[in-house]
C-alpha cells in the first residue's frame, strides 16, 4: 500500500532551536519526494523537491535529506523563528503519471 | 503574478443544502486539482484535470460531488446536498503539467462548515 508516515505528529520548541522532522514512505514507484510547509488558514507551500539521485536539498534554513534506499527523508530547520510554526507536510510522487501521496504532516510551533 | 485564487474562503451552510467553490488557476496552467483536507491531515485528492477533461476523479463521491471545468481554465466544484461529514477544507491546486513533473501550487482554500 502507498503511504507516508510522519513524525512526530506535532513538535514545541523554542525560538532559536534546531529541529528534525521525520518521513518514511512505501510509495512506489518513486518519482519525487517534496516538503511542504503550510501556514494555519493557507494552503501549502513547497519547501523543496527531490528526485531519486539526490539526497540533500536546501531552501534557506530548511533542509532535506533523502535516503533512497531506507525509503526515508528529513526536515531539518535551523535557528527556528516564530514564522516558522506550521504544517509541514511531505509527499511523494508516484510514477510517470505523478500522483502524489500525502502525509499528514508535522505540527510545529515555535516559542518565545 | 496572481497565485491560484479561491472564493468563497469560508462557508457555513445546514447539511442537505447546495453549496459552490470557485477556482481560477495561474494563468496558463494546464492541470487543476482539487482536494479536500480534514483537520490534522493532509490533503487528498478529489478529481484532476487536464485542460477541461477530467482525468482522474477516482477519489469523488459522485453520488453527491460534481466538478466542472470549461474552457480549461477556472473550475466550480459543487456538493448537493451537503452532510455533516463535509465539513474540510477544500483546496484548489494547479501546475504546467502533471504534478509529478511540475511544481504544484496551492489555492488558499475554503474553510466549509455544515451544521
């Protein structure tokens, strides 16, 4: 069955923090994996994108990293700041067709 | 350049009552997809098209839902009548090309309420 697994469902840290969220997925065959983040009340916005060949991708403070094999990826975010309390949601694109496969995200706020 | 816009971005409407989403994608996207997202989960997929034609809406309860897209440009999707169960978000997406491929880009959404 495809699926995306993510953890942890939610997350508190404080401002400045680091943080790392988690991804394991059984969808194949794989085409593309993406994080998403999505503010209360928006809808998502992509953070990045990542084919089979590549295993780490970076967007500012956002990082990802891809392990295809282990069929997992992660979500790094340094320095954490206010603004980044969100979803964020990972999804992976199956086949030529590219449906993609939602997880259901990781809740994270962000504390003075 | 505009983003995908959606309206109205709430309602609240009594459950056996009609209600209308409206979704106008960026401009000279061809593919258009609309979601549905209950609280605390993520997004699934209800029907997507390509230019006008629907081509995968394996996941629309079509008993009650019905899309439409003319002219391959803005979409309407429509629930009559509405239960209780309704109550989501619906997200309109849209992308060049498949989504696969294509980077994919986000509507607001309309928050729908059925009481």
């Amino acid at each position: 069955k495809n699926q995306v697994e993510q953890s942890p469902q939610s997350l508190i840290i404080l401002e400045g923090k680091n943080c790392t969220l988690q991804c394991n997925y059984t969808v194949s065959p794989f085409s593309n994996l993406r994080w998403y983040k999505q503010d209360t009340g928006r809808g998502p916005v992509s953070l990045t994108i990542m084919t089979f060949s590549e295993n780490t991708k970076s967007n500012g403070r956002y990082t990802a990293t891809l392990d295809a094999d282990t069929k997992q990826s992660s979500l790094h975010i340094t320095a954490s700041q206010l603004s980044d309390s969100a979803s964020y949601i990972c999804v992976v694109s199956k086949g030529s067709q590219g449906n993609l496969i939602f997880g259901k995200g990781t809740k994270l706020s962000v504390k003075p | 350049e505009a983003g995908v816009v959606q309206s109205p971005r709430y309602k609240i409407i009594e459950k056996k009552q009609p209600v209308a989403f409206w979704c106008n994608p960026i401009s000279g996207h061809n593919t258009l997809y609309w979601y549905r997202q209950n609280l605390g989960q993520g997004p699934e997929l209800l029907i997507r098209y390509e230019n006008e034609e629907a081509v995968d809406d394996s996941q629309l309860p079509k008993d009650r839902f019905s899309a439409e897209r003319l002219k391959g440009v803005d979409s309407t999707l429509k629930i009559q009548p509405a239960e209780l169960g309704d109550s989501a978000v619906y997200l309109c997406a849209s992308s060049l090309g498949l989504a696969g491929a294509y980077e994919q880009y986000f509507g607001p959404g309309t928050r729908l309420t059925v009481t």
